[in-house]
C-alpha cells in the first residue's frame, strides 16, 4: 500500500504539540469528507482511520520535540488524491503549529 508522509517542524513543548496535532488531523479529515474518524493516541503517537469516498484510509501521527509526522496508508484506488492529501496535511499541520 502507498504512504503519503508528511513531516513538519514546530517550536513546542511535546504535550502542546501533541494537542494541536488532533485538530490539524480533524481538520484534513474534514477536508477530504471524512467520516468515522477513529484516533488512538498513545503518549506523543496516534494511530487513525477514517472513511472517504469508498475508501478506507489509515495513518500514524508521531509527535517528537522538533517535528510531527504524519504518515497515511492510501489504498492504490486513491493514488490519484496522493498530492492533494499531501498538501492539506502540509497546510493543516503548518497553520496548527505556527504561532498564535
């Protein structure tokens, strides 16, 4: 299965990081017409699913000191949205971890 991955740097403490990481990944979801978002957090790590289309995709979040990654399984039937979900990861992510 293909992996979009996504890494973004950020300034944070790892806990203020970790919780802007949930709205920016609620918000790509939302992006794409998501529903049934599951989201395991683990300490600074997440696993997720959610249903788009008739897709069903699946992905990790870790949160480190200096960075977050996002990485997304996408079945081969979604390639074609590979760049798209790439770039609203990226601005997602990018505006959840800029300064308020």
């Amino acid at each position: 299965m293909p992996k979009v991955t996504v890494t973004v740097p950020h300034t944070l403490a790892l806990e203020e990081a970790t919780e802007r990481a949930r709205p920016a990944l609620e918000k790509t979801v939302a992006d794409f017409e998501g529903r049934d978002l599951s989201l395991a957090w683990t300490g600074p790590a997440a696993e997720f699913s959610f249903k788009s289309l008739a897709f069903t995709i699946k992905g990790r979040v870790a949160v480190e000191p200096a960075q977050v990654t996002v990485e997304v399984d996408l079945p081969f039937a979604a390639m074609m949205f590979k760049e798209k979900v790439e770039k609203a990861i990226t601005k997602n992510l990018t505006r959840s971890f800029s300064p308020q």
